[in-house]
C-alpha cells in the first residue's frame, strides 16, 4: 500500500530561505519515505533559483524568505 504526506521541507540558500511544499511517497520498500521526481526537480530549481538571487522564479514554487542576522545583546 502507498500513501503519501504532504510536508514542507526548508531549502537555503545565501541569504535566502523557501519553504517548498512536497509530497513524501511511503510505501513498504526499504526507500521509503521518499519524494517523487518532480517534487526532487522542483527543491532543485528553487534552490538554484535563489542561488542566483532570482527570488522571483523561486516564489512561483515556494515562500521565499530573507535571513538577516539578529544582534544579540
């Protein structure tokens, strides 16, 4: 039996983070759980994406954040 679960998982990049939504595939194989192909390409072109400081590609994918640093007092 395969079911799926929907997760977010959190890519970074430089100053840059986005939360991509995904599917994880769980099935009864010792790869389990694991992510389909095209969610793998869609982590993939947002990273790239933000690599490249091109935060608008990156937003037709994900919610895309800017890391700044906090000082601490």
């Amino acid at each position: 039996m395969t079911t799926t679960r929907k997760r977010t998982k959190l890519v970074r990049e430089g100053k840059y983070a986005a939360g991509v939504d995904v599917e994880l595939i769980e099935d009864d194989t010792a790869w389990s759980p694991y992510l389909s192909p095209d969610d793998v390409r869609k982590l993939e072109n947002v990273r790239l994406a933000l690599k490249r400081g091109d935060v608008t590609e990156a937003a037709k994918h994900a919610q895309v954040f800017e890391l700044k640093p906090v000082a601490a007092e």
